[in-house]
DNA sequence: AATTTAATTGGGAGCGTTCCCAAATTTAAC
DNA sequence: GTTAAATTTGGGAACGCTCCCAATTAAATT
C-alpha cells in the first residue's frame, strides 16, 4: 500500500530481534512452545515497529483470506429504496469485523447476474459468503452446494430439502400475532396484502394470516401482490377500497404507506374509515402519518447473526450440523390501527 | 473456498495443455509473445475446466490485490436514516465490479474509529480506498498523506493545502441557483438551515445562498444548524417560526422534511403561508408531500467517480497530478416553493 | 543453404507467510 | 553426574502466481 517500501517482514522482525523467522510466526500467532523471555523481546520488537503481518501471503499458505463476501442479487433501486439491505449490510460488516474479518460487497443487477455472483463466488478471496436474499434459484443453491461453498442465507428458502444454513425471522407468528391483534380489536373484513408470493418472507407472513383468521372462523382476504413496494401497495389499496374491507394488513411497510396514501387520496381517515398494518417497522413506520401499527423485525441483528454463523460455525469450526436461526419479531401498536 | 482439493492450478494447466506455466501465465495476462495456435489451445484447457488463477498468489508476487476500500467514519444509525451513504457505496461498488475491482467495507462509530480505520489501512489487501465523508480530522489527512496511502475524498476537505485527490458537487452554484429561484419567485425573507457546521458542503451550499442573497441586496437570514438531520430541521424550524421568515431553504432534504413538518403542525401551509426548498433531491424528495423543490445532485455518479479516479488514475496510472472533480447539481421544481 | 534476427517457450527465483521436522537447549529423573 | 525427556528454536519446503533470463524454435536476410 505505501510506496516507500519500508514494509518490514517476518525476516526484518525476526533479524531486530535476534531470533528466527519461525519464532516471529509463533509469537503472531500466539502459538505455546516460545518462551516467555522471547516473546517478550520479540512483541516489542513488533510493537516498536507496528508491524502487521502481510495478510496475502498469509492467505496464501493457510488457503482462508479471513474476508467474506455479501451477495445482494437485488435490482439496483430495491437497494436503497428500502433500507433493508442497508441494515443487512451493516449489521453483517460490524459483526465481522468484530470478528476480525473483511467484508467484501457485490451487488449485481438482475441483467449481469451470472458474471459477477461466478467472480464472487469463485473468488479465492473469499472465505464464505451471505446472500441477502432469499429468492435464489433452486439450481443455483444446488451448484452451490455440489462445489461446497461456505455460506448462509437471509431468509428461508423456498425449497428445504438442502441442509441450507440461514437466518430468518418469525414471520409466520408475526403475520399470526398482527392479525390476532386487528381481529381482537374488532375488524372482521381484513385483507392481506402479499409482497412478492416467491418469496418465503411473504408466504410465512401470510400462513400467519390465514391461521389466525381461521381461528376466529374469519373469511380470509387475499388481495393481488404488493411486490414489497409503495407504488404496488398504493396500485393494489386502490383497486380493492370499493370492497370496502375494514382493515388491510400488508406484508411491508413500505407497502402499508402506499396503501394509506391511497386511502387518503380518496378521503378515507386512517383508522377510522380503513385500519393498515404494515410489518418490518422500518425507519419511515414511527414517523409516518398516521404513525403505522406493524411488525418489528431486527435488521440488524439479522446481519450480525448472518455474519456469526458464517464465520464462527462455518469456516471456524466447520462443524457440519445445519444452522438455522429464526429470530424474533414483536408488535408494535401505533395509531394506524 | 472449496473443501474438496480439486482446484487446478497453473501447473496443472500447463500439463493439461502440454505446455510451460510460464505460458499459461502469458495467456491469462495478454501478454503479446505468445503464437496464436498455443494461446487457443491453453484457452480451450482453461475454458474446458473454468480455471480462474488463484488471486491471492497473484497479488503475492504483484503486490497489488484489486480490492478497494470504503471507509465510512459515520455514527451507525445516520448511515441508513439517509440513503446517501447506500447509493454512494452502490455506486463505488457497481463502477469498481466494472474495472474488475473488489470493494470492502468499513464502517466505522465515532467510537471505535482508530481500530477499525487504522486496520482498514494499513490492509495490505487494499490497493487504496474512499473515504466517504469529508469531515476527516486534519492530523488523519496528514497521516495518510505522510504514510503514501492512495485514497479519494467524497466530498471537498475543510483543508486545502494538502495535494488531496477528491469528488464533490457544485454545492455553492447549487445553493446560488436554489437561492436566485427563491428570489426571483418573489420571496424577501428567504432564511438559510445549515446542515452541519464542519462539513464542507453545508459550507459551501451556505456560500452560494449568500451570493446570491447579496447580489440581490437581501440581507442573509441564517438558522442554527439542523444537523442534517429530519429532527434537526424540525426542531430549528420550531424555533424560528416567530421570525416569519417567507422562505426557508435547507441544506437538506431530510431538514426540509422535518421543517415542513413543523409547519404543518403550526396549521401553516406550504407554499402558500411559507416556502420550504431543500437540497440533494432524496428519493423522498418526490414524494413527500408537498413534493419537494430541490437542488439535485447525483450521489451514485459521485461513487462512481471516486472509484474511477482511485483506480484508474491513482493505482493504474499512479499519476502525481492531483485529480479533484466536481459534479454538477440542478433545480428541480416541485411544490414546496 | 548458411547466418542473423525475431518470436516463442521453459525453468528458476522470489513474493511473505505457515508448517513440519530436526537440531539445540533446557529441565527432569535416576 | 549422566542420561532421558521435554521444551524451545531454526531452516527447508510449500502455497500459486509473475517476472526475468536463457534456450529453443521460427522467420527473415544475404
């Protein structure tokens, strides 16, 4: 990195303080059999010099580069229209540099997809790698598993016969704990709005629908697929208001917020006309108006558990037994319903 | 990354195509000295078995890894309230994937800063790196500029006598272009909301406003700083109601949110009882309501740039003119004033 | 056809580590 | 005090690549 190469190596270090180039390696690497007196001589020698080993080299002996990589095989503006990836991202970054490791990004749009997840994947570079989505194709994750790559998911996949490592959350019990929640306050018409029917995040959010409704002996409601975003959740609230449901439970916020603008274009107050529920409880949920009544899922702790099952169960101790995390969710009751 | 041992490597090539590893290595890089009938038969191998040469060894021996970083000294929570650093990071990391360069991630709290920076570094991993804030301390600059390290600012540096490479957009011709609209709409008493105090581009956005304040022979109104920040605008917009100021133009998007909120609140109504315009014409920007007149600059451009000029010009290049590229902003006329 | 010149090819060394094994040293045991 | 065992240490080899230089082969010149 410097141009002035005063880079010093094991050798130098080992020279200055009159030891061997193994010796060094030892002392760095915190191995037993050096005696207290050159350990001593030979971390201040390291110390006085602010040396840092030269991770390549390193990774070239020992086959790990200590650096992950986050696969998001997202369409561009998803990205940061949601902060959800950004969330992931941050979450999965603090947890493994915690960790003492790197992490590397690619994003790839739907267009060039095979280019650059190959380059990722392929990278050995790369010690394992997350991938923030869970919509990946049933051949992909076989290829994956066939070449054993090291990696987790975000999200339950749609097929589950792989022993596949992932992090999810509780969405069934969120869609179920939301919907008991609207049922108990008195609606009886509430439709579910789904994100996108591949996702497993948004079916699970629906099965918790659909068991709670099927409790209270309730007709569900389904209603065409929001696709996650504010513009499908607005298009769909539209086209369903003259059914004139009592409240709409969306499977995102951000859908929820489109909905209510719907509701409000037409003259309708939230939730006095029409209750909307959203879930995720993203940033926007709080401030919005009405502050929105939904699911509280945690982000960041996503990420962070990602990271940690990648790297300490995975490449650390390679234990072989499948890690599947679900995480919590919580409800949180504002003012939209 | 595979468990099973079966990576080839150029030795392996070689063999397989009856040729040296000098050779094979010759295909790989494009180098001219090599005929035209082995370099098809040493592509066919490499094909047939979709050999990618080992990048750790490669940057070995190189001493360069085709990995850049990203550091963002940022409280976490500001890095996902603002899509700013999202796109930003998008765009270094699409532009870099295109010249066949990795991106890592730093994220960094105000806390643990010195660790994870100074690692981040000194990663003799990293070719160079982008630091996406320009409210970087001068003693750092200084020190990196002492220690040879190739980066690129986002971001103009509150100092200027350093041979620093950096991005920017046209803050102070934005704030004078916003301004001049303002004026030229009618408004008298037309009040300035800086973002945060230190950073370079509330600095300079300030100036523009200041300009053309004075071109105008309008006495300049400034507020307290809204920390960039939705609570922050709200907060200062509060406080400075009883002024009846006409107009209030906020260094950002966010405070423009926040302020338009607490004019909402007073039962005011925009733009009619008081105009409020912002500044990088957010994704929210459009759909707020009121939309929102804005000045907009194109941060997946500005990622896209930093990246270009450290790789192509500081790491491939190495030329030793210092590149410094401002990216233009434009009005964009909505509702809010 | 012989010789010079140019193009192509192969092998050695080295990048900076880790790991293994043998040598040297210290400590323990009889 | 001698031998055995345990601890500590050093040097060689290897990881997979690039680069340099020498050797080989092909093309050009006389």
């Amino acid at each position: 990195m410097d141009s002035e190469n005063n880079h010093l190596n094991l050798e130098d270090i080992a020279r200055l303080s009159g030891v061997s180039r193994s010796t060094v390696s030892r002392v760095i690497n915190d191995h037993p059999n050096v005696s207290q007196r050159t350990r001593e001589r030979v971390m201040q020698v390291i110390k006085k010099y602010n040396f840092q080993p030269n991770a390549v080299a390193r990774a070239l002996v020992t086959q790990r580069s200590r650096v992950i990589g986050i696969l998001v095989p997202h369409i561009i503006t998803e990205v940061f229209t949601e902060p959800f990836f950004a969330m992931l991202i941050q979450g999965i970054t603090l947890k493994a540099n915690q960790l003492d490791y790197g992490v590397t990004l690619g994003l790839t749009s739907h267009t060039d997809n095979t280019n650059t997840i190959h380059r990722l994947i392929n990278d050995p570079l790369l010690d394992g790698f997350i991938v923030a989505e869970a919509s990946i194709s049933p051949e992909f994750l076989a290829q994956l598993h066939r070449e054993n790559k090291r990696y987790v998911l975000v999200g339950r996949p749609p097929i589950s016969d792989l022993p596949i490592h992932y992090v999810d959350v509780e969405n069934e019990q969120g869609g179920y704990l939301m919907t008991q929640y609207l049922i108990q306050k008195g609606y009886c018409r509430i439709a579910f709005m789904p994100g996108r029917i591949t996702l497993t995040s948004s079916i699970d959010r629906q099965a918790g629908y659909e068991r709670a409704m099927a409790e209270a002996g309730l007709p569900p409601i389904i209603t065409p697929a929001g696709n996650f975003t504010k513009e499908g959740g607005y298009l769909v609230a539209k086209q369903i208001l003259s059914q004139k449901v009592e409240a709409i439970f969306c499977a995102s916020d951000m859908m929820a917020i489109g909905a209510a603008e719907a509701i409000k274009e037409q003259g309708l107050s939230i939730p006095e006309d029409i209750a909307i529920a959203g879930f995720d409880d993203a940033s926007i949920a709080a401030n919005f108006q009405p502050p929105l009544t939904t699911v509280r899922q945690d982000v960041l702790t996503s990420g962070a558990t990602a990271a940690e099952i990648l790297i300490e169960h995975i490449i650390e101790n390679s234990s072989d037994t499948v890690i599947q995390k679900i995480l919590p969710v919580s409800l949180i009751v504002r003012e939209s319903a």
